[in-house]
C-alpha cells in the first residue's frame, strides 16, 4: 500500500466513509462483542467474513474501549456444524443478546445489530476525515 | 503447410531482431551521459533527499500526531490474532555513496516479547548469581553442552552468553547447531565475557537493528501495548538512532528521513520523529 491516495481512501473508510458503524455504543450497558463463524465461506458464512472487513474498524475507531473478539474455526472437511453467530456482551461478560449471521450479507448483519445495541450516531462535527 | 511455418518463423525473427535493436538505442541513450552529467544528476538526487529529510513531518498528508495513529492502526488490526498485530517504525535515511550502513541496538523499556535466555559457564558462582538475577531459560556448562550436542535438550533459546574459558568446548561441539540460529556465543558479537551479569543485563529487552538500503524497519510494540508504552518505544527508538548516528564511523554523517508507524494489516502513517 504505497500510493498516498490509496491510504487517505484506506483510512477514511476506516473513519468517515462507512455511515452505518459510525456510532457509539454505551459503554456503560455494553462492553463487548464476540463473533463466532467459519474461515471458509460454505454454508452461509461469508456475510461474517465481509460484515468483520467493512464494518467492524469504523465500530472499533469510534469505540475504542469495545472489546471485539473474533474466532475463525476452520472447516475444510465440512464435517462440523460451526455457529454463524454475534454475541453482545455486558457487565462481567454477560451475554445480553445474539444475532444470527448464517446466510445473511454483511448490511443485513450491520442493520440487525443495530437494533439489539444501545447506541447513538456520531454527531456530523465529530467525524473524522483525512 | 511448411510455407506457412516458415513465413512464420521468419515474421518471429524479426520482431526478435526489432526488440534487440530497441535495447541497444535505449543502452545507447543511458550511455550518452558523460561522467560528469551522471554526477551531477547523483548530486542533484541527493539534495532533493536531504531536502524531503528536512522538512517537518506535518507538511505531509498522511501525517497525524501518534495517539491519533495508534487508533487508526487499532481499528485497522480488528479481529486479527493477536499475534499478528505487531507495530512496526520504518525510518528512511539519507546517507551518501560509501558511508556505512547505520546499526545498533534499542533497549525497548517495554520489550515486544520474552527473550529465552541461555547461559554457558563451567564458574558456578557466576550461574548462580545470574539465576539469582535474572529468568534464564538455560544455564549450565560442559554437561549442558553434551547434552544440546546429543539432543536431549532442543535449542529454543533466543540468545547465548558465555565464560572465556567454555567458549573452546562451545566452538568445537556446538557451532555446526548453534552458529547457524545465531545464538553461538563468540568474541567478536560480544557475548563472551569474564563477568556475564552486565551483558545480560545489557542485552535484555534489547533489539538490535540495521540499515537495509535506504531504510530502517523495526518492531516497536503490539496493538495491545498501552498508548504511554509504545511512545516510550519510540523514544527509545529515537534515541537509539541518534547515538548510532553520533558514533557512525564516517567524515559524512547519514541523516534521519521521514519515519511511517504502520501494523501488519493497516497503512502506514507518518509520525513526528525528528
């Protein structure tokens, strides 16, 4: 990534171009999010792959105490019933609701979960742009 | 059928020919230049990098104060192992022809991983005072040498000091499985000693560096690592160049360029370093 105008575009997907993540969760009900699904895309999983490269950076930049974990299983042999699946967590690693991301694309994911958090938009004058 | 084939391999030869002759004009374009002209254009590069070194960091467009950086290379690192997630400080130097490569070592206050540590001396006073001191992964002497020699213990150590007197013994029985991981203790890259207490100490948390080309590259910390604790890398990083500067054995010093931080998975941004 060696062009300039390449990284400007790269880091204001990160903070300016993705409306949908521009938010801020509260803090104070919820602490962190936990995603569960496959490394490969068979049997519905690659709107989770797609939802974590567009929309999980701008949630993290705007919320940067959000702990975000991810865990990939590995399914080559399809032999295994992996869960497709978004856990939100509150005080003392509480799960306080889950979202299914099975056969879903990466908007419809970001739609359902902004249903289930506690949040508000970013105000115009707090965006960032580089 | 054959007339057609060959009408073919005549048409190839051609354009084989066209393609050589194209590369002797361009050869002979390059070449026009005299001595003198390939000079001043070498002068006339290296003031336009002294220039680009000189000026201040925020005149470029991906410069952003380093809090600001380590929270978009944060956002950028999301979800990857953590293993992965390692912030990197590449410094560009400006240096002229025949000036040596600038090297030395960091010692990072917050060093990036646990370094294992073996200890070879047949003076047990001196074992017993550095695991007394320190966390050594390894210590013993002429029976821990036979033993790495048979392979009953594996070489999984980062680092190696040694006592003169072992160093024979080490050379003659080790250096084929310790010389080719770097970890042979020896003379010359100063981990042999009388009293190895300091060079353990020194060389704790310690990483060393060198110019590759025009550049430096090294690891300054994870994303994990607290604000406060990946600037202080980066002093220490800073002063670290400064002090290989200082000692550079040359009449022309290099100079310090412009400095990206960047992550294994995010752009690279331009950081204050000067």
């Amino acid at each position: 990534m060696s062009s300039v105008k390449k990284q400007l575009e790269f880091l204001n997907k990160i903070s300016y171009n993705t409306k949908k993540a521009q938010i801020f969760v509260n803090s104070e009900k919820v602490t962190g999010l936990k995603l569960l699904f496959q490394w490969q895309n068979h049997d519905g999983h690659m709107g989770a792959r797609k939802f974590w490269h567009e929309y999980l950076p701008t949630l993290q930049y705007y919320n940067p105490a959000l702990k975000i974990d991810l865990l990939r299983l590995k399914n080559d042999k399809r032999d295994v019933e992996v869960p497709c699946k978004i856990e939100i967590l509150g005080r003392e690693s509480k799960i306080l609701d889950t979202i299914n991301m099975q056969y879903k694309k990466d908007n419809e994911i970001m739609d359902d979960l902004l249903l289930k958090l506690d949040h508000e938009v970013v105000p115009q004058d707090q965006l960032v742009k580089v | 059928m054959s007339r057609v084939l060959l009408g073919g391999s005549i048409r190839r030869c051609f354009l084989h020919t066209g393609q050589v002759l194209k590369a002797e004009e361009s050869v002979a374009t390059v070449s026009k230049l005299s001595k003198d002209q390939l000079k001043k254009r070498e002068l006339r590069r290296m003031a336009q990098r002294k220039a680009a070194a000189k000026r201040p960091a925020s005149d470029h467009p991906l410069y952003m104060p380093i809090s600001k950086a380590l929270r978009f290379l944060r956002a950028a690192e999301v979800g990857q192992p953590s293993s992965q997630q390692t912030l990197n400080l590449t410094t560009l130097i400006v240096a002229e022809r025949g000036v040596p490569a600038l090297s030395g070592s960091v010692s990072f206050p917050r060093p990036i991983k646990e370094t294992k540590i073996a200890v070879f001396s047949d003076d047990e006073g001196q074992l017993k005072t550095v695991a007394e001191q320190f966390n050594c992964h390894l210590l013993g002497g002429s029976s821990l040498i036979e033993k790495i020699k048979n392979g009953d213990i594996p070489v999984d150590f980062d680092k190696a000091f040694a006592t003169p007197e072992i160093v024979p013994a080490l050379t003659s029985q080790l250096a084929r499985v310790l010389g080719p991981r770097g970890v042979l203790p020896t003379v010359k890259k100063g981990t042999v000693a009388p009293d190895i207490t300091p060079l353990v100490k020194q060389s704790l948390g310690s990483m060393p560096f060198r110019q590759q080309g025009n550049c430096i590259s090294i690891a300054v910390g994870k994303c994990s690592f607290a604000d406060g604790q990946i600037l202080e890398n980066i002093i220490a990083t800073q002063e670290a160049y400064k002090e290989a500067l200082v000692n550079q054995k040359s009449k022309k010093s290099s100079m310090l360029g412009k400095t990206t931080l960047s992550s294994t998975h995010g752009p690279g941004i331009v950081i204050d370093f000067a």
